[in-house]
C-alpha cells in the first residue's frame, strides 16, 4: 500500500509499504479514507524529536472496515468508523478509570500509545491506504453510513476532543471570559468548544493573519501578539481585568513577538506562553494546558529547553491561587458525545479545514503547512 514516510527533517514520501494484517483476533483492518496532517506531527517532520526514518505518519484517522477479527463483535465490513489518536486497550487500570491517552497496555513500559508517533507504540500511522486497529471494538467508533460530514467526523480523531480537553482542564463554564494562546488547529477547537460551553469572552492569541481570521468567524476575538503584549490587549478589552479561564494550545514552540511564522524559523521563547497565561488569568482562576511539551527536545533553544526543563512563574501562579491541568486528551471520554453534536448539526468542527488533497500531495501539503503557506490551516489527505 501507499502511505506518508518520514525521511529526514522536512522530507516526507510517499512510498509503497507492507499492507497491514490481522495479529490478533480483536484487530480490524480499516480501508482510510480521511487521515489529517497534526500539528504533532510537525515536531516530528522537523526533526525535533527522536523520530527514525522509515516510520508512517498518520494519528488522525477514519474510514470503512475492510476486515474484522474472529473476536471483533460490534463491527463488520463495510462499517464507517473514526479512531482516537489513543491506541487504548479498555480494560488496564487507567483505560477503566476514562484515561484511555495513558493506556497502561499497547505500549509497554509507557503510559500511552498512538498510531504513527515516535515512542508510542508499534502502531503503524495511518496516512496510507489501510490500517491495523488494534482492541477495534473499543478504538472504533461507529459513525452514520455515507459521506455526510466527512470533515467534521475527521477531526473527532483529535483535535475536536483536544480543543474539548483544553476546556475541560481549564473548567470552563457558561458565561466566563477565557484566553485561548495558540490559533492552530487545537487553538481553534479549543475556542470554539469553550463557546460551545457556554463561554462569554473568548480571546485567541495568535500572530498568524489566517488563524486570527478563523477565530473571528467563530465568534472568538482575535488578539495579533506581534501588535503588543498580549496580556495588556487582553486586560484592556476588559477594562484592566484578566479572564477567568486559560488555555495553552501552543506548547514548547512558542514564539516571541515579531517572529516568523514558518516552521523551523521561528524564535522560540518555550515557557513565554506559561507565563502569560499565568499573567492574565484572574486569581483563583485555572488553566488548561493541552499543548505539547516534552522531556527532551532536540532543538530546544538551550541545555534546560532541551531537557524541558522551563523557568515558570510558579510563585505567581501560587499567589493567584490557579489551578492547573494538563496532559494529553483521553479521546474516548468526549468522542461519542462530539459526534453526537456534530450529527444534530450543534456542531461543525471542519469549518477549520483548510484543504482536502489526494495521499500523492502529501510532501508539498507538509511543506505548506509547516510554513503557514496559502492559508494552510488544517490539512486533510485522501488516499
């Protein structure tokens, strides 16, 4: 089969590689029909991370049953299913108490599994044809039969419940005022799950025009921190308070002011997001943090970044008295009811994809998204 394989920094191909298999009675065999290029995965395709050449990208992917296990009860072939980035087991200590990211099971030695990322697991990413989906009957969930709301049933993958997650962590409630840091993907689900949570204010930070352009569309309001502090725009808007709620959605990546935009250009300053949430927060208020970071990081910007080990105002944020949370989305604990939203029209998540494009595009969609290119602001590839 065809699938997405990384070469180098910055280099993918497309390549032809093993069909996937039956290895056990509980797998199934999922033809793809939509796999979604993750902002994860850039850490990876610049080679910021221990990633080896040879593996096949792909986290975020749905499609049709081809072939079931002998043990496999609640599908068949022909099924129309999307699968949680979470490679899980359902049944170790953490599957069963909803923590289905920190699967005790499919990666071992590691709390957590994923397809196609670095020291996740054995699991074959699923930028390709075909994929192996272990424990399916857990990790598949069944969607409504057809092409309707192929986009949107797309990102129940991650990024919707990731967005979810970050105002989940975060604690958001109806009629309270947030500040989401960070426009990508994750950023703008994470805004648009906090109003549809009930969210009063939702301030996004971003410096990319195409990002701040989405979040308005939304209902977010847009905040350009290349213009000025962003905590000061922020306090401003609401006449000299912060907010209640804050969300990370940037991670170990984020950038200073006037920086570039384009992947493996940027000027990094990893902890400036920590503090500036912690900055604009209101006291006895609390912060999300779904972005990513790392133990160790190959291009950190110095020994302790490296290591990532990062100078935060942890005094402030005791004295403010916030509370925090973190930590990668328990997809499975969100998934049904997204989807749910999204069949009664409540919910329409693919208003973020930017292109569709066919499995042989995926080197110059990586590019393109990589460098904030042509308003690249989430990728979906076809096989």
């Amino acid at each position: 089969m065809r699938a997405v394989v990384y070469k180098k920094p910055f280099e993918v191909a497309v390549e032809n590689v093993p069909d996937p298999k039956i290895k056990h009675p509980n797998d199934a065999i999922v033809k793809i029909t939509s796999s979604c290029i993750c902002g994860s995965d850039l850490h990876m395709y610049e080679g910021r991370t221990a990633a080896k050449a040879g593996i096949v990208f792909g986290h975020e992917n749905m499609g049709i049953v081809q072939e079931a296990g002998p043990a496999v009860t609640s599908l068949k072939r022909g099924d129309r299913v999307v699968m949680p980035f979470n490679v899980a087991c359902g049944f170790c200590k953490n599957c069963r108490r909803g923590f289905t990211g920190f699967c005790l099971t499919v990666n071992p030695g590691f709390a957590g599994g994923a397809y196609g990322y670095v020291a996740m697991g054995p699991w074959t990413g699923g930028q390709s044809e075909y994929l192996q989906v272990p424990f399916a009957d857990f990790n598949c969930l069944p969607l409504p039969a057809g092409k309707d709301h192929e986009a949107d049933f797309a990102m129940l993958a991650d990024i919707f419940p990731t967005g979810y997650h970050g105002a989940e962590l975060a604690g958001v409630s109806p009629g309270e005022s947030v500040a989401v840091f960070g426009a990508g993907p994750v950023g703008l689900m994470a805004a648009y799950s906090c109003l549809i949570r009930g969210a009063a204010q939702v301030f996004v930070v971003d410096h990319v025009k195409a990002r701040l352009d989405k979040a308005k569309e939304i209902g977010g309001i847009p905040i350009n921190y290349d213009t000025a502090d962003p905590v000061k725009q922020i306090k401003e808007q609401r006449h000299g308070s912060g907010v209640d709620k804050g969300i990370d959605a940037v991670g170990y990546q984020a950038t200073k002011a006037g920086s570039s935009a384009a992947g493996g250009e940027q000027d990094e300053v990893p902890n400036t997001v920590l503090n500036q949430l912690i900055d604009v927060v209101n006291p006895t208020g609390a912060l999300g943090i779904p972005g990513l970071y790392v133990p160790s990081d190959p291009g950190g910007v110095d020994a302790n970044a490296s290591r990532g080990a990062l100078l935060m105002n942890f005094g402030r944020l005791f004295e403010k008295g916030l509370r925090l949370g973190t930590g990668q989305c328990n997809v499975k604990r969100y998934n049904a009811d997204l989807r749910d939203l999204i069949i009664s029209g409540r919910a329409k998540p693919g208003f973020v994809v930017s292109h569709e494009v066919p499995l042989d595009q995926a080197p110059e969609a990586y590019r393109k998204f990589d460098r904030r290119e042509d308003g690249y602001t989430k990728v979906i590839l076809h096989p």
